[in-house]
C-alpha cells in the first residue's frame, strides 16, 4: 500500500540533503510519494502522518539553524497522530555524537508522535557515503514493518 512520507530536513553542510533525496528515490520507486522539506514548518507538516526526520548535529550538539524553528514548533504541538523515523548523522569524535537526532527523538516522543524505530545514528567516519547506510536501513524497517 502506497504511502505519503515528509521528509523533514536538518542540515548544515548537505550531507543530510543527499540523505533526504536518496530516501526519496528509494520511496518513490517502491511506490510512495515524498515531499522533502529543507526548511521545515510544522505548518507544512501538520496534516501529514509519516515523518522522516534526517539530521545533523551542529556546533556544541545542536540542531542545524534550517531546523531549529521547526524544532521549537514541535514543544507544544500535538503529534499523537504522526508516525516517525528518525536518522541522525554524525562524527564519533566529537562528544556531542548525533545529539541533533537524539533530541528530535525524545521532542517527538515527548509530543506524542510514535516512533516506528529508535533513532538510527550514522556515523560518517564509518559510513563516508551515509546515504547509502541511510537507504539500507529503512528499507530493511520497511521490511519488516
């Protein structure tokens, strides 16, 4: 069965955008349609029950600029009716690995949103090409989903 997934964006330097289109190909070629948001608003996302959040993490473990408003949104709105995956990208060497993603995480759980996997955390010292890693495994929780 066909599905609607948003894609919601959080990037500094791309890398988060080439995860987001590679995702897309992948979605719309099982099927489904996309729409990915690289500057996201819970106006655009509200009414749309299948949220894949792709993130960075930036400076002292935060969230990227293009995201952080979104994210802000988020801390008062209902999500009971959104369903998410979540895949963060970082850099094991820094102490603050993949907190972007782990904050989205717990902003959505905290809002009510169902989580279909915990946060995937990719590592781009293991996986230089993290989209590939990206797209291996969603479809495997598509799978089995």
């Amino acid at each position: 069965m066909s599905k609607h997934y948003s894609i919601i964006v959080g990037s500094m330097l791309g890398a988060s955008e080439y995860v987001a289109d590679a995702l897309a190909k992948s979605l719309i070629n099982m099927g489904n349609t996309v729409t990915i948001h690289n500057t996201p608003t819970l106006e655009d996302v509200k009414d749309e029950p299948n949220w894949i959040v792709c993130t960075s993490t930036h400076g002292a473990g935060e969230l990227p600029d293009n995201i952080k408003p979104f994210a802000k949104a988020l801390e008062t709105a209902d999500l009971s009716k959104v369903n998410a995956f979540i895949i963060g990208l970082g850099d094991t060497s820094y102490d603050t690995y993949c907190f972007g993603a782990l904050m989205m995480e717990n902003l959505l759980k905290s809002r009510g949103a169902t989580l279909e996997a915990s946060a995937h955390l990719i590592d781009v010292l293991e996986h230089p090409i993290p989209e590939d890693e990206a797209v291996m495994w969603f479809e495997r929780m598509l799978e089995t989903a």
